[in-house]
C-alpha cells in the first residue's frame, strides 16, 4: 500500500503526516518544494515533488500510489486543481481521501463543492470527510490578537460553530486509509459535541486565562483588510 499525502506543510496535512509516522504507516508526503521541506520538517519524511501548476509533475509524483490524502491549497487555482483531479482517472489511485468543510451543503458556490463533484465523477472510490472550525484557528491565526490585544477578531455575528481538534481530523482520516473498504464512496461531517458563539468563546479564554478576552465582531470589509 503506498500513500501520498497532499498539503503536508499545512496544519492538517502535517497533523495527518506526525499521526502516521506514529503509527509507522508508510507515506510520501507531496510538496513543491523536496529541498525546503526537509530542511523545515527533516529528513525522516519521504517527500515526492507535486506543482498543480505544472503538470509533468504529475506522473511522478503519483507513480505506484493507492491511496490519495487529498486537500486544496486556496493559492492554486481551480483550473489547474481540477486538470489534477481528472488527471487521477489515468493513475494507480484507488481510493481518495478529501478534505471539504462541514457546510458545502448551504454553500455551493464553494471551490469545494465542485471538487466534490468532479472527485465522484471519476469514478475512483472516495471518502469525503467534512470537518467542522478547527480548533487550532485560536491558536494560530487568531493567537497575535488574542495575546498582545486580548481579543479574538472574525467577522461571525451571533453565529455558532461546532470546533474540532485537528489532531482528531488526523486520526479519522488514517482510519479510513488503513480499512478503506468501509468507508468506499461515503461522506462524513466531523464536529465536536457542543456549539459555541465566539462571544461564549471570548467568554471562556476570559475565565481560563484570568484576563479578558473580548469578541470584536468585526465588519467583513475590515476584517479583509485586516
């Protein structure tokens, strides 16, 4: 069984790599760039080399591979991430893992929801797994202002969200890859227990840090330019 997976040096892709390497599974980990991402993340990863942006990186990158963690980088383009997704029908692939996010359903306008689509109409056996707000956002993005301005800045209103540790996201999606059979062509939404409002959030980092931590609730256009 050979295993690549994809956005290894974001947070759930390298979330995904540690548990794996825990549990002495053996994977590629595809990167645009071997020589850096040794350099950062060491030697004892085996790298492949994969650049949606040029396609003769295609074929070596997925040379002899079974299984696809697969993730979408928000800097490629949807042209060329889609080029790769049709270009997995002519591989070894036999069986797709997918992070989407938990809301496609009401938001089809999404990258996601088409590279949903166009995953299933290649015909490969999927697992579509569609996490909730991850937990680890308040501890990077969010960590400046909350440390040095003590307060967390989204644009989230009233609204509330199920958060859910990345490192459970890890464990799912491994699960799927050591038996794929079961999990052939089905979708799973991924969420913690409770839902929170980040001003309960605000309220919670106020009693655990012993400080006060305050929503801002910001305008969407200020919190783009942010």
């Amino acid at each position: 069984m050979t295993i690549l997976v994809t956005g290894f040096t974001g947070n759930v892709g390298l979330a995904v790599g540690h548990a794996m390497m825990k549990r002495h599974i053996p994977f590629h980990a595809a990167v645009i760039d071997p020589a850096a991402a040794s350099e950062k993340f060491g030697n004892a990863f085996h790298y492949r080399h994969l650049d949606y942006a040029d396609i003769s990186t295609f074929s070596q990158a997925l040379k002899g591979v079974d299984q696809l963690f697969l993730m979408y980088p928000s800097q490629v383009s949807t042209r060329q991430f889609h080029l790769f997704l049709r270009y997995l029908r002519f591989t070894s692939v036999r069986h797709i893992v997918y992070l989407s996010f938990k809301d496609v359903p009401v938001f089809p306008l999404t990258p996601h929801h088409t590279i949903e689509k166009i995953i299933q109409e290649t015909g490969i056996p999927f697992t579509i797994i569609r996490p909730g707000y991850y937990m680890q956002n308040l501890n990077l993005f969010m960590r400046d202002d909350i440390r040095f301005h003590e307060q967390i800045v989204t644009p989230a209103g009233l609204g509330k969200t199920s958060m859910i540790d990345i490192r459970d996201i890890a464990t799912f999606v491994i699960r799927c890859l050591e038996h794929p059979a079961p999990h052939f062509n089905r979708v799973y939404t991924l969420h913690g227990e409770e839902v929170f409002g980040f001003h309960e959030i605000a309220s919670l980092m106020t009693l655990l840090l012993g400080k006060t931590i305050r929503y801002t609730n910001p305008s969407i256009p200020f919190f783009q330019m942010k």
